[in-house]
C-alpha cells in the first residue's frame, strides 16, 4: 500500500464528503462525540455496502487500510 502524497487532508475530505453523502441517503446521523475512527469505519462500511468502493479483503481490513482506501475514493471526487 503506498502511501498517498497529501493523504492526511484527503481523508478528511473523504470523511467530510462521506458525512454529507450518509445524512443524505438518510441512514445516519453524525454526532459531534462521534471520533473519527468510528466515522471512517462507519462510511468505508457504508461506500462498500453501495458499491461505491471496492472492499478490502477482510484478512486486510485495519484502520489504516480503511484510512488510505478512502483517501483514493476522496482524491477522485471533484
């Protein structure tokens, strides 16, 4: 897994874009005690049941692989 150029701002992007995206669909509310972990597992979960995203194989699924897989779905988004 290489590691993206600006992947730190691009998941926030993706965690920001993935919000609006789930309150949209109205499957989910955010609340502000909510960490940022749960929301990325939250909407990596989300963007794969939709077929958003491809999913990772479940032997790979971490923190970091869901981090860096949202990252790319962000760095594609306008």
């Amino acid at each position: 897994m290489k590691k993206l150029k600006n992947e730190k701002e691009l998941v926030k992007k993706a965690i920001a874009a993935g919000v609006k995206y789930g309150e949209q669909r109205g499957v989910v509310e955010f609340e502000a005690t909510d960490s940022a972990s749960e929301k990325i597992e939250y909407i990596y979960r989300l963007l794969v049941h939709d077929k958003v995203i491809q999913a990772i194989p479940q032997e790979q699924i971490s923190q970091q692989s869901m981090r860096h897989r949202l990252a790319i779905w962000a760095s594609k988004l306008e």
